[in-house]
C-alpha cells in the first residue's frame, strides 16, 4: 500500500492522520505544503482541487481528508467509525 499525506504546518487532522497510519504500522510519504513552491504546485500534484488538508493518496488514488481515511480504514477492517484500531495493516 503506498500512502501519500498532503499535509501543512500546525494541522491537527494532519497530524491525526499521520499518527493512526503509523499506529496501524503502515509506512507513508510526507509532502509538506511547505515544500511545495506554491499552494497551486501542491494542487496540481494532488490533482484536484481540494480547500483542507490533509489530503491522502492511497495507491494513486485520492482518498480525502482525515474522515475519509479514517472510512477508508474501516471499509478493510482495520478501525472502527471512530478511528480506533481494530487490526494492524
């Protein structure tokens, strides 16, 4: 499973995803808005155009925002509707 996490600077549901990935045991790439040379650089590279972060990518597809990963995870069995592990990835 290759994850991408879109994230920016002191974002709460940024770091919430990021945590529940890594409680899960599962490995993921960071980009930082940050990084980017300009907001419109990151939207072009998320390849939609999106208003919150984060933003996850799961296999190249564009998963959503914190409670869309959070469904996404609870679609395989991994955690429940509230986030809370179930299984490890």
């Amino acid at each position: 499973m290759k994850i991408v996490i879109y994230s920016k600077n002191n974002c709460v549901f940024c770091n919430k995803a990021k945590h529940l990935t890594k409680s899960l045991g599962l490995t993921y790439t960071e980009k930082k808005m940050e990084e980017f040379d300009s907001p419109q650089a990151m939207l072009e590279d998320i390849g939609k155009q999106v208003r919150t972060m984060p933003q996850i990518k799961i296999d190249d597809k564009l998963v959503g925002g914190y409670n869309q990963l959070v469904e996404y995870f609870a679609d395989k069995g991994l955690v429940n509707f509230k986030g809370e592990i179930i299984a490890k990835g």
